[in-house]
C-alpha cells in the first residue's frame, strides 16, 4: 500500500483500458492523425471491427488487441497485410471514408 503497509492478498486484478484506443491515438499523434483514423475497436458500417487487425488510414498505423487467442490468430493476417504493403501489393494506407474527406475539404 501507498503508507508501506502489505496485504496478504489470493488474487490481484489490474483493470485497464478504461479510455479507448483512439484517446491514446490522440494523445500520442495529436488530432490530426486521430481523426484520420477514427473509431478503433467495435463494428462499423460494414460489419467489420473499425481499424483492427487491417490497415487504417494513417499509413504504417496498426493495432491489433483482444484476448491471447485473438491476437495469436490475427497476427498472421496482420503481418501478411504489411507484407502486402511493403511489396506494394496494397497500398499503405486505406482511403478515407467519404464522410471525413468532406469533413476536411470543409475546413
């Protein structure tokens, strides 16, 4: 504990991940990049989960998370897609949705 005292504890469980990835995006790459990316994580229009496990727009930005099993599977498509990329098979950067190219005309 913070005063020095111990406590005899069975189990200890560290909770993280109460902000989204997109607030650590934004703090460490500023807002531009973060809203290039936009949404991490969840189901978008498609279906599909928003910039995990694929390419986003913000070229050489990647994340993968989830559970060990999740991560163990996904790796390999992660890695064959920037492998892609790299030998110019996919270009780097996925385009951006219509809804932020119009946003950023605008400014």
């Amino acid at each position: 504990m913070r005063s020095g005292e111990t406590l005899a504890a069975d189990l200890i469980v560290l909770a993280t991940g109460y902000k989204g990835q997109e607030h650590l995006v934004r703090k460490l790459f500023g807002d531009d990049v973060a809203g290039r990316v936009g949404p991490i994580w969840g189901f978008g229009d498609e279906q599909e989960l928003r910039n995990m496990f694929t390419r986003t727009a913000q070229s050489g930005l990647w994340f993968i998370a989830g559970s060990l099993a999740q991560c163990r599977i996904y790796s390999k498509y992660l890695g064959l897609q920037i492998k892609a990329c790299e030998v110019g098979l996919l270009p780097r950067r996925r385009p951006l949705p219509d809804a932020l190219v119009v946003e950023a005309d605008s400014r």
